[in-house]
C-alpha cells in the first residue's frame, strides 16, 4: 500500500500562491506516477498536474498551465504543486494520488494520465479557498 498526506491548503486573496505536498510514504518503490486533482463544492472532480515518479514526464491541465509547477523530491518521496496567480475559480479540495500501475511506454502514460479511475490510492485533500 501506499499511503498519501497533502498539506499546503489555505485561505489567500486572488492573485496569491500556494505549493501544496503530497507526502508518500509505504510501497513508494513501486509508485509509477502521482497525479493531483481538485473538487469544488457541486463540481466534478477535475485533473491538475501529474508527474511520473522518474521525473521525466509531466502533465498541467490547461486551467492552470502557464501558472503552475508540479515537482517531486525523491529523498523525501514529497511531490509539491506550486499555484500561482490564484483566483476564486481554483477554489477547491485538492488531492494526491499514486498510480501503481506498469505501463508499456511513456507515451501510453501520456495518453491518459488525467483520468482519475487510473490512480490506485488517494489522499483526504487540503482546501484551498482564493477570495477576490
């Protein structure tokens, strides 16, 4: 199993900025990608970022591409989300999860790495509320 805290969230006026972290902990080695996705209240659950756990891939959705980082730290198996230019629409419960699974390339990776049913375990999120 793989075990995920997210820590980061808070209360900040538009135009702030927040690094969220995702820390791992368990079976990390055998951690393929982590993924970040938020949920606004009566929304549906939507893709942020995701990074393989290699390093050598990383996705931003287009809402906040442009003004976001997603990185990671392997000495501390923390992956951060780095929001920037905040604005009332990224209100939401942010979470982290790992996808466990082997795939046959990158590219296979790539073409689906937004979609949350892939992700094997998740975080409880931390809120993030943007005032204007």
């Amino acid at each position: 199993q793989v075990q995920l805290v997210e820590s980061g969230g808070g209360s900040v006026q538009a135009g702030g900025s927040l690094r969220l972290s995702c820390a791992t902990s368990g079976r990390t080695s055998s951690i393929y990608a982590i993924g970040w996705f938020r949920q606004a209240a009566g929304k549906e659950q939507e893709f942020v970022a995701s990074i393989t756990w290699s390093g050598n891939f990383t996705s931003l959705a287009a809402s906040v591409m442009g003004r976001s980082t997603i990185s990671r730290d392997i000495p501390t198996n923390t992956v951060y989300l780095e929001l920037n230019s905040l604005n009332p629409g990224d209100t939401a419960r942010y979470f982290c999860a790992a996808d466990l699974n082997t795939y046959s390339s990158l590219s296979r990776y790539a073409r689906i790495n937004f979609y949350a049913q892939n992700y094997d375990y998740w975080g409880r999120g931390t809120q993030v509320t943007v005032s204007s």
